[in-house]
C-alpha cells in the first residue's frame, strides 16, 4: 500500500515539474511577439532600415526560440524519467 502511495506522488511530482518547465515556452512566446512588434515599428518609423535590422530580428527570434525549445524538451526529459 505504501509502495502505491509513493509510485502516484513521484507521478504527480513529474507531471508538475513538466508543467512548471514548460511555462517557459509562454515567455519565449511572449519575447517572439516582441521581437515582431519592435521590427514593425522600427520599420514603420524609418522604412530605410529594414535591410539593417532584417539580420539582427532573425537572430532575436532564434535566440528566443531556442529557449522554448529547451523548456519543452526539459519538459519531456522530466516525464520521461
């Protein structure tokens, strides 16, 4: 009976701690809205720059993607094991 008990709360743990893992990704959600708008509006304001800071919104949005990406593989890592 006790060994059940134990078995449910190491699930449940795993199920939080991916839970909290992946709250990572709705910041990287949040930083790739950013990136966009500030590319909008930069562009807005001086439409000469685009071909400036085209390269540096690409590297911002793969920064920020990346980090999602290492949230939801954390996440999978803790349910796997």
């Amino acid at each position: 009976m006790e060994v059940e008990a134990a078995g449910l709360i190491s699930n449940g743990l795993k199920l939080v701690g991916a839970g909290l893992a992946a709250i990572g990704m709705v910041g990287a959600g949040v930083g790739v809205g950013r990136i966009w708008a500030s590319y909008i509006e930069a562009i807005g304001r001086n439409p000469a720059s685009k071909e400036e800071i085209g390269a540096f919104i690409w590297i911002g949005f793969a920064v920020t993607e990346a980090i999602a990406l290492f949230a939801l593989i954390m996440a999978f890592i803790i349910l796997a094991s």
